[in-house]
C-alpha cells in the first residue's frame, strides 16, 4: 500500500524536487509571509490565530446558505456530536474571538490580522486548493473612506512589493440594506423576461439570493448582464459620495482602480465597499485577494454594533503569480556554512567547533562524505555561502579549506579558528 495526500492539498518543501514544485518551497512561502507580517505591523495590525474549526453554523450565517463557500465545507460531526467544520474563510472566526474574548471592551479601533490554512472542497485546479493558505486583515471600529483607503492600500502594498505587476484593482459599493432590496427588485425585474437565458443555478437564486447571479461565469449570463441596471444607481447620497472619495483617495496613490458595478463577492456579510485584485489577462479568474466592508457581522452574532472592514489574500495565488510573472525572487542574505567532513577523526573537532560557529549566529551543518563532489552539490542545493572542506591533508595540518558559494575563491586557515573567520567572511553576505 502506498500513501498519498488528500487530493486538493501539497506538501511545502524545503527545496524543489522537479520544477513544477518550485511554488511549494519553503524560502518562497517564508519570503511571503514574513512580508505580510512586517506589513501588518507598519499598518497597525496585530496577530491573532483562531481555531482550524468551529461550529458548522458561525460559517454558515456569515456566508450565507446559498454561498459557495458554505456549501464547500468540510463538515463533520465530533464523537460529542457537535456539527463542526473546518475553516473556510478567516473572518467568521476572528469576529467570533473578537466577541467571545470582549475585545471591545478594551478601546473602540481594532486591527487584526491572521496567517493559515483554510478549507474548502472545491474542484481543485490551479491556484485553486483545498487546502489553502490566507494572509487576512480586519479593522474593527471605524466606518470611513479613510478606513477603507487603508485596508487596500496595505492589500495592495504586499503585491508591489512583492514585485508582481500588471494588477487590478476591481471595487464596487453594495450600498446599505435599503439600496441593495431596491437593486434587487431592479435586477428581478431586468431578468425575469430573459428566464429562458439563464442557467438552472441562476433561475434558482433568481428568488433565493439575485445579487449572487451577477458572480455568474456563464458567458450567456455574463453577455445578458452587460444590459442590467447598476447597483450604483440605487445608492444613497451618503454611500455614492464616500464611495467616491475612497476610490478618489485610490487614484491619487495611482492605484489602477476599476469600478465594476457586477462585483458583490462571493460572501452574504458584506455591505458598502467591495474589492478584488486580479493580476493580468490571465488571472482575472483567480482573485489574488479580495474583501470589503462587514458592519452587520458583529452585530449579527450577538457583539457590540462595530462597524469592519478587511480582507484576505490566497498565498498560492500570490506564489503562483510571481512565478508567473518571473518576478526575481530573493537569495537568502543570511550566511550559511556547509561543513564538508571526508576524515572521520576530524568530526569530533568539528562537531564542537559547529557550536561556535551556530554561538556567532551562523547557520552551519556537518556532511561526512567520502567524495568531496557530493559535499559540494549538497551545499549549492542548501544554498550555502560558505563550503569547509576538511580532508585527510587538511586534519593532517589542523587547517580547513574554504571555499566562496559565490567567487569560488578558495583559502586555508586553521580549524581552531573556524568560528571567528566564518564571523569575518559573512559580513560580506549579510545586508
Ligand atoms: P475570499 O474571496 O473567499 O474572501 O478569499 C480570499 C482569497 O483567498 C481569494 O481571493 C483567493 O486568493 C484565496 N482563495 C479562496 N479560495 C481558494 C482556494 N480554494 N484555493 C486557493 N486560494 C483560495 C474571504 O475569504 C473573506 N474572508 C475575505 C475578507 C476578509 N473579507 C473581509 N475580511
């Protein structure tokens, strides 16, 4: 018998087996998500980490029944009984934290953000996973163009800096109840001549849940839809004028914004501003990241009636992307010695030399090779600065070889000073 990974998941992995794998590595992973967390930090948020699973129904009122992502999750009831499912989304939880931990209580502006795997049981395809990665922000307490601008500024920031180009940034308002039943009514009666145009899906939500239509695929619906009324149409003066300020505030930072009244996202809880960002032709399927406004959600379950906005990024779409995109990915900057050892009386001297080298924070690693080649190869996979080569000659005379990843420069010093040259030499490496 042989064991495989549920499908829809992947493993992450130090380095890349084949090329294809390339996207699953852990530098790439890390490279990202360190920058998400130093961006949390500039913009104010600060961590929190919810548990993988909760109560089937904490996602299902936040989604909504009709949503995807309720019906994509992993449900399952415990030996309790209890009807539990796995994480398919990020804010349900943190809003239910945010409450349960009376959070509110502790000053009126909030910001948080979260990092891990969420689930949900989707056709698996590229960029598309089961198991899936989030980085998500939420800001709890402010209800403003200001707010908003903020959010997406910093959403936006992680892509750039990250070096991927050719976005854009999708933004629509979904106004307050009142507009969005005034739509409604609009939109039924736009559509209900063209029944015979519409997919059983959509016929079917044309009573349940009619916004959901415009998240439509179908390119027959899509060309009908064209002719719909906007939702913009129905807004309030109040939701019209700060949606126009915040996307006014958006192109002036010059980001490329395109109001699109069809986006209402793929989650019931959302009121007023809506966003995605896409990256090129290519990846206008797969959203790198989207959000928006919530102000009912905390009031829904029960907590204080806090205003929120946020968002959520996948990060296989963002890797996916940058290889995409061939976007120059990072050489580690922090030195790293690979100890090559082809005599065995040497390995005791260098196992407790490997201690000092690690006390000046260098990392360093012991390999006993008989061929020094193999040494080798292993250190440029490991993608070491720094190859010591310790022979049978070299023991013989107390001396290591060293040898530059980089120059290929070699040079002979004593092994008792092993520590203290490896501290010199990695000043060149280090920023
Ligand atoms: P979402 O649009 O459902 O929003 O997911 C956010 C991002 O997660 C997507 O844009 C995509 O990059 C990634 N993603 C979603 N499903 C998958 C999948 N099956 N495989 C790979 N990546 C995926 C939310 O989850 C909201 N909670 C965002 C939010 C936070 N709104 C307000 N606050």
């Amino acid at each position: 018998m042989s064991y495989a990974r549920p499908k829809g998941t992947f493993d992450i992995l130090p380095y890349a087996p084949k090329a294809d794998d390339l996207w699953k590595t852990s530098p790439l992973w890390q490279h990202v998500t360190t920058l998400c967390k130093e961006l949390a930090h500039l913009y104010g948020f600060s961590e929190v980490a919810t548990p993988i699973f909760e109560s089937t129904w904490l996602f299902t009122r936040a989604a909504g029944d009709d949503s995807d992502v309720s019906k994509e999750m992993y449900q399952f009831s415990d030996k309790g009984g209890r009807d539990l499912s796995l994480r398919p989304e990020g804010t349900a939880g943190v809003v239910r934290a945010f409450i349960e931990n009376g959070l509110h209580q502790l000053g009126s502006s909030h910001k948080l953000f979260y990092l891990g795997p969420f689930f949900r049981y989707d056709r698996p395809q590229a960029g598309r996973y089961r198991q899936f990665h989030q980085f998500g922000a939420e800001a709890f307490g402010v209800s403003s163009p200001e707010r908003d601008f903020e959010v997406i500024m910093m959403l936006y920031k992680l892509y750039t800096k990250l070096g991927l180009k050719d976005l854009n940034l999708l933004i629509n308002c979904l106004g307050d109840e009142s507009a969005r039943a005034e739509y409604v009514t609009k939109l039924k009666n736009f559509l209900t001549p063209h029944l015979d145009q519409l997919g059983a899906d959509s016929k079917r939500r044309l009573s349940a849940n009619p916004l959901r239509i415009l998240d439509t695929k179908d390119p027959k619906e899509l060309a009908l839809l064209e002719k719909a009324p906007s939702i913009l149409e129905c807004l309030s003066k109040e939701s019209l004028t700060q949606f126009e300020t915040l996307v006014s505030y958006l192109k002036e930072q010059g980001l490329p914004v395109t109001v699109t009244p069809r986006l209402v996202r793929g989650l019931d809880y959302y009121n007023e501003t809506v966003f995605e960002v896409t990256a090129g032709a290519k990846g206008a399927q797969n959203a790198l990241g989207g959000g928006g406004r919530y102000d009912h959600l905390m009031k829904k379950y029960g907590g204080p009636d806090l205003p929120a906005v946020g968002f959520a990024v996948g990060i296989e779409r963002i890797i996916l992307a940058m290889l995409d995109q061939k976007v120059r990915l990072p050489e580690s900057r922090k030195p790293v010695a690979h100890i090559i050892v082809m005599e065995e009386k040497a390995k005791k001297a260098v196992s407790m030399n490997l201690e000092s080298v690690r006390a000046e924070g260098i990392a360093a690693d012991m390999v006993c090779v008989k061929k020094i080649q193999k040494g080798l190869t292993e250190a440029n996979k490991r993608g070491a600065s720094f190859a010591l080569i310790i022979g049978s000659n070299e023991w013989e005379k107390g001396q290591f070889q060293l040898k530059s990843m980089k120059s290929g420069k070699l040079s002979e010093h004593p092994l008792t000073q092993m520590a203290q040259i490896l501290k010199e030499q990695s000043k060149t490496y280090e920023t």
